[in-house]
C-alpha cells in the first residue's frame, strides 16, 4: 500500500529527488518505490522489435492492392459503364471486402440496373395513342357531330325542343325535394312518437315541417307560375314600332292637344286684367 | 516533422502519389510493428495487424484534417484493431504463458548469456503482468513505455485529458510492478538462483 504520495508527485511532474526522497520517510511508499523501480529497470532494457523487411515492402505496395472510399466511388461509376480494366476490379473488390459502406453502395447501384419496368395503367397507352397528329381532317355530317362544337351544338337544340313542348326539367327536382322533406318528417315523426312528451314534440315538429313543405310547395308553385308567365310573355310579346324621337326644336313645345287642354285650363287674358 | 508537413504528406498520399505512401511507410512502419507486436506478442499476427492498420490508414486518409499529430490520429485509427487482437491473444495464452520466442524480439543482445537468460524470464514476467491488470491501463502502459508514445498523442489518440492519462498510467506501472514483486516472490527459488547465476541485480 502507499499513501498516495509518490502518485501526487509523479501526476504534479515532480523532480525524482522528492519522491525519492518521501520513499525514505514513508514505509509504504517504500516498498511501491521499490516495485516500481523494478518494473523500470525491465521496461528500459527492452528494445523495439525490428520490423521484417518483408513487411515493409508489402506494406508500401497497399496502394496497388486496395483503394480508398473516395476513389472507390470513381470506380463505382467507372464498373457501371463497364470500363474497368481487371487490375482497378481487383483493387475495389478487395476495398469492398473490407468496407461495409462500399460495398453497401455498391450493392444498392447493382440493385437499381436490375429493377424492372413498371407497367403503365391502362388508360396511359389509349391517351397516347390520341396526341397523334391527325392525318385529314373529317368533314362530314357525323364527324362534326363527334366534334365538341357540334356536341354543344346538339344539347343547345335538345334543350330549346324540351322548353317549347312545355316541360320544365327544373319541376322534377323541384318536386323530389318536396317528397324528400315529407318523407323526413314523416320518420321523425314516427321515431320520436313514443312518450307522450316525445308525441307532442313530434307534432310540434311535423306541423313546422308541414308548413315549411307547404311553403316550399307555395314557393315553388309560385315561382313555377311566374317562370312560366315569364316564358309566355317572352313568347308572345311582340316589339312596338320606335317611336319616333322629337327634333331638337320640337323639344319643349307642347302638341294640339296640350294646348287645347291648356287653353281650357286657362282663364280669358280680360279676366285677369279685371281682377288686378 | 509538424503538423503542416504531415497534413501535406498525407494530403499527396491522398492524391496518389505512390512517393509520399512510400515515405509515410517509411516514417512510421516500424513504430506501427512495434507497436503490433507489443500488442499480439507473436510475429506473424504483428505483421498482419500492421498491415491491417496500414490499410486502414489508406483507406482512410481522407479523414486526416491536421488537428491531431499524425501518430495520433494513427493509434486513434487502429486502437479497435489493437485491442481486439490483445484479446484474442491473452484467450490464446499467449500473454499469460509468455514464450521465449514471443520476448526475443525484444531483448537487447549481451554477451553475458546468464544476463540475457534473467532478462528474457523477467520480460515474459512483465507481459504475464501486463495480461493481469485492465485493458484501459495495460493499453496506455505499452503506448508510453514500450512505443515511447508522449502523454499528448497519447491524449489524443484515446481522447483523454493530460491527467488522466498520467493517473492511469502511474496505476499501470504500480499495478504492473506489485504483480511482477507477487509473482518473484512465489517463484523466488527459481528467480533467486536465475539470478545468482547471473549475478546481476535482483
């Protein structure tokens, strides 16, 4: 055992007279000091061991035998193309035996030339297939049918032939959404009429369901008629003739008949000299 | 050589240039061997652990930025290697039952052949030592006194402050010099008369 001593002189880089100087003084240190100096004397006389010549050469012929990571990537891209010559193969497939990155890289760029096509959807090749240029234009009547323009074209006359036999496409749904609301009032009549609580509520509901479907009947019968009074009107009105504009001095003047009218409304000049 | 010089050495290396390789291999082969061999007590496993560590340091050269010593950043880059193959040599006993070959590497020649035989016994009792006390310490004792590696690469190479260096390595030897004193006086018949023969200094 010591007392610490000889270990806080050597950590403080103390001069070995002072430590050899405690290790007379203190027993313990003593005998470490002893040791020590034993285990000194066997280190001292040991001499490096001489490396074989052998050893040496091989070890500077390393750069014919591997490469680094960073010429391992050159040659990566080199083996793609396939333009390794087999003393660079041999180099990259020893480095790759002892890097695992490398070799991992490696492995992974292999992987990605063997990944196979994927298969298109099946409305890729019909779309395709369209953006061809055409080769002549079509010019008959069917073709234009099937061109967009003679498509709206159509629907427009579809739609004037419904409007002039008197059938209205907007009453049908008019009319589904009526029948929806009844319906639905109906059920929640039925589902809540269990208590009697439930009952009145359930009344209170369907009368202002009722009156909301009676008022949406109302309403849409209402707009109905003035659509269709609309639509009639439309039809039948016919353009008066313009009449025709007063010229610039006409303007302000009054006709025959105002001034008839006027000179009726107007007492004689002599009555109104009498008067003052 | 400082710090620019070996960052520029490196640096050629870097670049291909088998002149440089040739010099850095030149400059710090024998230290790395030593230093194998310290750590495998065996030449043929040196040789391979000191081309192992070679090939790292190739391999890897471009992740030398300057900032450490260049022995340094080497011990750094090849202490995993190290360690395992010390493990793998005190499970092959080759630490604990020290050969007479294993040790003559590193024998300095005498011309008394009885001093030569009492340092040949008292170098295997270091190693079986050595084989005794943790990795930790054992590791930072054959950097310092059998590589002659300073306490700032050292530092460095291990990541480890100045004191903890010293500390640990104070530990070493002390661990190392009481085991070697337990082992002499149990076997003191044997190394008594060793010693009387060779009339040297025990």
């Amino acid at each position: 055992m010591s007392c610490g001593e000889l270990e806080r002189l050597f950590l403080a880089g103390a001069p070995e007279q002072m430590s050899r100087a405690h290790r007379q003084e203190c027993v313990s240190c003593a005998s470490l000091g002893s040791d020590l100096e034993s285990a000194e004397r066997i280190l001292s006389g040991l001499r490096p061991p001489a490396a074989p010549k052998g050893l040496i050469a091989v070890l500077k012929g390393i750069p014919s035998r591997t490469v680094n990571c960073e010429a391992a990537d050159l040659l990566a891209a080199a083996e793609v193309e396939g333009e390794l010559s087999p003393p660079d193969q041999e180099r990259l497939a020893f480095h790759r035996s002892r890097c695992e990155a490398c070799a991992e890289a490696a492995g992974i760029l292999r992987t990605s030339r063997e990944l196979a096509s994927p298969a298109p959807a099946p409305w890729v090749m019909g779309r395709l297939a369209a953006t061809r240029p055409e080769k002549k234009k079509r010019s008959s009547f069917w073709s234009l049918v099937a061109s967009p323009k003679g498509a709206i074209a159509l629907a427009y006359a579809a739609a004037v032939v419904v409007m002039f036999s008197g059938f209205n496409p907007a009453d049908l749904a008019r009319k589904a959404g009526v029948a929806r609301l009844e319906e639905t009032a109906k059920t929640s009549a039925e589902s809540a009429g269990r208590t009697l609580g439930d009952r009145i509520g359930a009344f209170e509901e369907e009368a202002v369901r009722r009156l909301a479907v009676w008022k949406g009947v109302a309403t849409g019968y209402g707009r109905a008629a003035i659509t269709r009074a609309i639509q009639l009107v439309m039809k039948t009105e016919t353009q008066p003739p313009p009449r025709p504009g007063k010229s610039g001095e006409e303007k302000g003047m009054l006709n025959k008949d105002e001034i008839q009218d006027v000179a009726r409304l107007t007492p004689p000049q002599e009555e109104l000299k009498d008067n003052g | 050589m400082n710090g620019t010089e070996e960052k520029a050495l490196v640096e050629r290396c870097r670049r291909g240039e088998d002149e440089a390789w040739r010099e850095l291999v030149d400059r710090f082969g024998q230290r790395i061997y030593s230093v194998a061999y310290h750590f495998t007590l065996k030449r043929e496993d040196a040789e391979e652990l000191a081309q192992e560590i070679f090939l790292k340091i190739f391999e890897n050269l471009h992740r030398y930025d300057g900032g450490f010593p260049l022995v340094a950043w080497i011990v750094s880059l090849s202490r995993n290697l190290c360690i395992d193959r010390y493990r793998r040599s005190k499970r092959e006993k080759s630490f604990r039952f020290v050969s007479d070959d294993a040790v003559a590497p590193l024998l300095t020649s005498h011309d008394d052949p009885a001093a030569e035989t009492l340092q040949k016994e008292r170098t295997k009792l270091l190693f079986s030592a050595l084989a005794e006390i943790p990795e930790d310490l054992a590791e930072i004792l054959v950097l310092r006194d059998l590589d002659g590696i300073s306490y700032e690469e050292i530092g460095k190479a291990l990541a480890l402050p100045d004191g903890t260096v010293k500390s640990r390595l104070f530990r070493a030897r002390a661990e190392v010099a009481r085991r070697i004193r337990e082992r002499r006086e149990s076997s003191g018949g044997t190394f008594a008369t060793i010693a009387a023969v060779a009339g040297a200094f025990v």
